[in-house]
C-alpha cells in the first residue's frame, strides 16, 4: 500500500513518443510492404509509418519482435517531392556481445528516390550468448534544406538471439521484395476467385437456414421460456454470478470460487425471473437507442399498479435471435439482480410472454451509454459536446471505483469493465452496467481466438486471457483499461495489435501508451492496474484511496 501510494504522488513519466509528430508536407511514403508484414506479424497488409507525408504515431510506437530465425528488416520508401529528398541513418543496440551492428544494403548518407524503392537492415546475431535486444532505427530525413526542416522516424524492435550457429533463413533480397509484390497480387485473384465461390455456398446456406427457421422459430421461442420458467432442463448453460470465497478481506489477493452445477444456475435463473416477472402490457416502448444485428435497447415507460409511469430502459432481442442469444440476453442481464447502489444500474423487472422476445426493463433518469458519451465529446457536428477535465475523469473513474467495491462485498465479478457497460447522465453521475447485449452493440470490442466465445480481449487481464481465470484483481486490470479510455474519450485500446497478439504483446511487458494531456499521475494509476502478476496489482479500496488524493490536489487549484 505505501509503496503504491508513493508511486501516485510521484511523476511516473514514460517517453513513448521519440519521434517528432510532424506534417511532412506530403513529401514521403515510408512503409513495411505486404511481404515484410507477412513475414514479421503473420498479416496479410502493409503497414505505414508515413503516408502521403502523414505520420503514423501508433505505428511508430509499435515495438516490432524479430524471431531468431530472420535475420534483415526491410522497409519500403518513396519520395513525393519530384525530387530525391536527403536522408541519413543510424543504428545503436543494446547489447552487441548478442547483436553485432546491424549491416545496411544502402549507405547511411543519400537520398530517398522519387521511385519506390526497399532497402534491408541485417541484423547479425552473434551466437555468444542468448539475449532479447533492443535495435533503434533513427532516419532522418530533409524536407527543405533552407528552412533546416528534418523529419526524424524512430523504428524499434527487438531482436532474439539465440546461443551457437545462427539458423536465419535466407534473407530476401531487396528485389525479391519488390517483385513479391506481384505473387501476392496474383494470390489475391486466386483468393477472389474463391471467395466467390464460398460467397455462392453460402447464399444457398443462408436461404436454407431462413426457410428453417421460419418454421421453427416459435417452437425454439416456446423452448427457451419454458426452460427460463421452470429450469427442468439441467444441460442449459445458466449464467449465475461467480460467487468470491474470499479468505479474510477483499484485499486478500488469491480468492477461489464455488461453482455451480447446470441445474443450480438454471434454478437460480428461474427464481430471480419469478421475482422480476411484470405484465408486458404496462411497458410501453418509445424509441431505439442502441441498435445491433439481434439487440435493441429502448427508451420507454412503465405503468405502475397505482397508475404512475416511470422512464426507462428496455432490453430485447429481435425476432430473428437465436435461442442462444436470448438464453445470453437473460443470464447476462440478471448477474446485477437485486443490487441497490447508486453506481450500479440493476435490472428493475423482466418480462417474458408466450412467442415474444423477453424485456429486461431498467430504471431510466437520463443517462447514455458512457463509451457513446465519450465518443460525441470528440466527434460532434456542432463542436466538441463537452470538454471532459481531468477533475472531471478522476470523479467518474471514483464512482465506478465505488460501484466496484460493491459488487466485490457482494461477491460478484463483473468480467467485462469497460465504458461500454456504463452508463452517465448530464451531471457526469456514472452507473455500471451488466454487459447484456454489448457483444452484439459494440461488437468491434469482441473477438474470437479461435474458442468459439467471444471475448473482451483488449480489456482481459493476461490471465484472463491466457487460462480463463477471472478474480478481483482482473477486474482491476479491466478497470484500467477503463481509465485510459476516459482519458482518451474512449478511442479503441491497442489499435495496432491483432487481437491474437494481444497475450504476446502483454507477456512482453508492453501496455497501452500514455494519453495526451494525461497527468503522470493518472497514468501511473493505469499502469499498476496492468502488473502482470495479479498479487501486484492494487485492491479497489487502495485504488480509492489514491485517486481521491489526486482529486484533492486537483481542487485545490480550481
């Protein structure tokens, strides 16, 4: 805990950017081809650090690694001055008793020509010792000679090298990249061609399962409430709250959990839908406010028995969801059942009818969806909807703090933190949300490697991720992916990273870089959330503690 709180009140200053973030007057084309990203990232895209002269910050930033078995980078650039345009070169290492200099096939002083050109960096690996190092790549490069106006690019990798006799394969050469150029063109019609044909199959495929489902839709309507109403079926995968067997307080860092078999999550289920149950004749639905492929969530009214209507929120599904989206619609909209807080958004009724879609109904007093809040304070067409100060951030990210904190005392995980599952009205009063329907919502935030399930995966803890294990302390990681996204008025985390790198790019000891105008302070809050050990990380209450320190100094200055 000291040691945690010395760190908020301390500078925690990071030098991501090392390069000048400048417009180059759309003079250059810098870039690794599709070939070069292939090989490095397994991608099939290019990748451009400078574009028409426009400099890609995220790109620049990405640390590359270099697998011990290549040995050269090779970069793509091209002048768009008319003109050869001067440039010089350089190289340092970290530790040369593993990587020798690295050799360039271009000299370090010339000029970039107005023709696309490659040229390749050898990285020779020595053999002495096995190391990770560290290669910085500096170019600079003269856009005006008079004016002295350099624009300087810094690539970073990290080169393994292994201990005995290098094992590299054969480096290409600069031709050999340009001119695989055309074998990838000529892939690319080979795979046109047979995505037309897969496009052709699945049509067919589509028409079938249309035909199917218009005449089963009503019997798997009728299966799924009554499974939801009398829990008889034990296989059905009922989503109760994973309850936290703590041992001592909340800040013991390794709880355990007790599960519960099929049969006890449905039964739990069909309880807390017997107790919400309302007539659907008294919600009466307004207007859409969220949209996806099968989810809407509608603002509408509730008549109450004495007569009284009540704003609020509706979930629901259209009438082509599956059953297991619907059966997804009420697991995950009951985790929060019964929850009074001021910073928790629990479900106020459910309403299920014979072949209609359920209603979870939810109480309404002018809040929005906090990731679409965000994004409007940056995009709006009338300017910028509401500058969000840094006072104001730490205020929202204490009440979630606070709702969180509940939830643990209740011993319930949340699993998916995210701006996405909150809510915020005008006066910035923040409440958090279950995440019923954000996978069909938001469904850029979600991914798929490869299990069939659908995941968070730019906000999962590395153990979340890795092994599928969830405590307080990934909730705590997840929270700092919130953090940064309030900061950043809620842009995408790790952009640049392929969703089935994320678990490598973590293990390597990378995380999300410092936001603009983003106090040290903060950002260093963000970055114990991201410990790679979960005994590392700080409880909620430790969190608190902090960020209402920092919130202090903030106003004694305003």
């Amino acid at each position: 805990m000291a040691k945690f709180k010395s760190v908020c009140t301390v500078s925690f200053l990071l030098v991501y950017f090392t390069c000048i973030l400048n417009m180059c007057g759309a003079n250059l084309n810098l870039y690794l081809n599709q070939i070069e990203v292939r090989r490095l990232l397994g991608l099939q895209a290019e990748l451009f650090y400078v574009r028409d002269g426009v400099i890609n910050e995220y790109a620049l930033n990405f640390v590359v690694p270099v697998p011990a078995h290549l040995s050269g980078l090779h970069f793509t650039w091209q002048s768009l001055a008319g003109r050869p345009l001067p440039y010089s070169i350089s190289t340092t290492v970290s530790n040369p008793e593993a990587l020798a200099a690295p050799i360039l096939n271009v000299s370090d002083h010339g000029t970039v020509p107005t023709h696309t050109q490659t040229f390749a960096v050898e990285l020779p690996c020595t053999g002495t010792v096995a190391a990770e190092v560290d290669v910085l790549i500096s170019i600079n490069v003269t856009l005006n000679r008079a004016t002295n106006n350099v624009t300087r690019l810094n690539f970073k990798r990290i080169k393994i090298c292994l201990r005995g006799p290098p094992t590299h394969v054969s480096s290409q050469s600069e031709s050999e990249v340009v001119v695989g150029r055309t074998e990838t063109e000529a892939s690319s019609a080979l795979y046109v061609a047979v995505s037309c044909a897969c496009a052709l199959v699945t049509v067919f495929a589509i028409a079938l399962l249309a035909c199917y489902l218009r005449n089963n839709k009503s019997r798997r309507h009728g299966d799924m409430l009554q499974e939801s109403r009398n829990g008889s079926n034990c296989s059905a995968q009922g989503l109760a709250p994973a309850p936290v067997v703590m041992s001592g307080s909340l800040t013991s860092r390794r709880p355990s959990y007790t599960r519960l078999d099929h049969c006890d999550r449905a039964n739990d289920l069909q309880h807390r839908i017997a107790q919400l149950t309302i007539q659907r004749c008294r919600v009466r639905l307004r207007s859409v406010l969220l949209e996806g492929t099968f989810g809407r969530v509608y603002r509408g009214t509730y008549t109450e028995e004495e007569g009284g209507e009540e704003e609020v929120l509706v979930k629901t599904v259209t009438d082509h969801a599956s059953s297991m989206q619907i059966s997804l619609l009420l697991q995950e909209g009951m985790t929060m059942y019964s929850l009074s807080h001021k910073n928790i958004l629990s479900v106020l009724g459910v309403s299920i009818e014979d072949h209609t879609a359920p209603f979870l109904i939810y109480p309404h007093q002018g809040y929005t969806n906090l990731k679409r809040f965000l994004q409007k304070c940056k995009l709006c067409p009338e300017g910028v909807a509401h500058t969000l100060t840094t006072q104001e951030v730490v205020d929202m990210a204490l009440q979630v703090i606070t709702g969180m904190q509940y939830l643990h005392k209740k011993r319930l995980l949340h699993k998916d933190l995210a701006t996405r599952n909150c809510v915020v009205d005008d006066k910035l009063r923040v409440q958090i949300t279950d995440n019923a329907l954000s996978r069909d919502l938001f469904p850029a935030d979600y991914h798929c490697l490869g299990d069939n399930e659908n995941r968070p995966v730019k906000w999962l803890s590395i153990e979340s991720l890795t092994q599928k294990t969830f405590s307080t302390a990934s909730d705590v990681w997840a929270f700092g992916v919130l953090l940064w996204e309030l900061t950043t008025l809620a842009q995408q985390p790790y952009v640049e990273i392929d969703p089935f790198e994320i678990a490598a790019y973590l293990r390597d000891g990378y995380r999300l870089a410092q936001p603009v105008n983003c106090p040290d302070e903060l950002f260093a809050v963000m970055a114990y959330c991201w410990a790679m050990s979960a005994d590392e990380r700080p409880t909620f209450s430790q969190l608190l503690v902090c960020l209402q320190e920092f919130y202090a100094q903030l106003t004694r200055y305003v």
